[in-house]
C-alpha cells in the first residue's frame, strides 16, 4: 500500500468511527442508525434507490480526491459523507422527519456537530472544514444529500531530504542590486554587471 492510500484510508475510517461512536446508543444522537459504513455503490442505478432503501437512515463516507495544495504546502484531502434518510410517509417527511424517523436535515445537522473542526486525533493539521451540502437524489419517499469536508494534512513526500549533517555552515550572503538610476536594467535581469554588490559575511562561534 503506498503512502497516499494510507492517508486517505486512515482519514476515511477516522471520519466514520467519530460517525458510529455518536450513534451508538450510549452517543448523543438518540436514534438509530442501522447504517454507517464506506461508500460501495450503494446508489448507483437509482431505480428509486431500491437498493439503499432497505438501509435507511443510512450514512457512508467515500473519498472525493485532492486539491492542489493549499499557500503552506498542505495536502486538501476531499471527502463526502453521504446521507440517506427515508420515510414511509413521501419525500418531504424524508427531508424533515416523520416524528418517528430522523429526517435528512436531521441528520446533516447532528453530522456537522460531531465533525465541525475536528482534526480526528490529530492526524489533520487543522479542524475538517464544511466545504458544501448538496443534493444527490431524491425518490417518492427517499432523500440523499452529500456532506462535504477538506481535510488538510502534511505532505511527508515534500519535506526536505537533505542531511543537515552534510551541508556547511551559512557563513556568506551576497546581493546583487540592479539600480534603475544607473541603467542596466532592461531584461533579462539579474544583468552580468551588477550595479552595487553587498556581501556579507557571518561570524563563527568563536568569533561572535
């Protein structure tokens, strides 16, 4: 397994155990939730949904790839957190609740509780952020929304590899002025004369 996967399984099941610990009947949620588990094409198809239908409520995660890095170098993980919720009723009590079931606004709101700013144990750099809520599909009685979060992490492949051990002391700054007042400074620059030269030189311990 290369590093990049095991970053983003290692995310995706921190994502979920947060998900099944507040579900679990001693959690904060209060209600059952006969699903939470990674994405496998449960909704592909539609046909309705038959084939998630039998889950519901139902939450999975899933992978949603990775942004170009963000100004400090840190990788943007994308993931979905995919929530079904059905009612017997018709689609707008699958949306709000039937008194009996949560709902999907339910559900999305008590999702955003347990993983707003969490940096799951410490693997993120920061808090996961809500990038978006979207609608995925929606049948007679069922409702499907994405949940989307960024979470930032270090990228380990980018960290110097360099032995410090190896490299000399920084004891020499030079700088090279080109000074518009004297010419020569039309392009390309740095120009091979430079117009004034600073060089500075760094003590030793012994020296400071």
């Amino acid at each position: 397994m290369t590093e990049i996967q095991a970053d983003i399984d290692t995310i995706e099941q921190a994502i979920l155990d947060r998900l099944i610990a507040a579900a679990a009947p001693s959690g904060p949620w209060g209600y059952r939730m006969p699903t939470i588990d990674s994405y496998g094409a449960e909704l592909e198809g539609n046909p309705e949904l038959s084939m998630a239908r039998g889950q519901a409520p139902a939450i999975w995660v899933v992978f949603g790839g990775e942004e170009s890095p963000d100004r400090q170098g840190f990788r943007r993980l994308r993931y979905s957190i995919v929530v079904l919720a059905r009612s017997y009723r018709n689609e707008r009590a699958s949306r709000r609740g039937d008194g009996t079931t949560p709902g999907a606004y339910q559900i999305l709101k008590d999702v955003r509780a347990v993983l707003a700013k969490d940096d799951l144990g410490g693997l993120l750099v920061r808090g996961l952020e809500h990038i978006r809520t979207r609608s995925l599909a929606s049948g007679k009685a069922v409702k499907v929304y994405a949940f989307d979060v960024e979470a930032k992490i270090e990228d380990e492949a980018a960290h110097d590899t360099i032995d410090p051990e190896a490299l000399a002391d920084f004891r020499r700054f030079r700088a090279d002025w080109d000074i518009p007042p004297h010419g020569n400074v039309q392009p390309p620059l740095p120009a091979a004369e430079a117009d004034y030269r600073t060089d500075l030189t760094l003590p030793t311990d012994e020296e400071a």
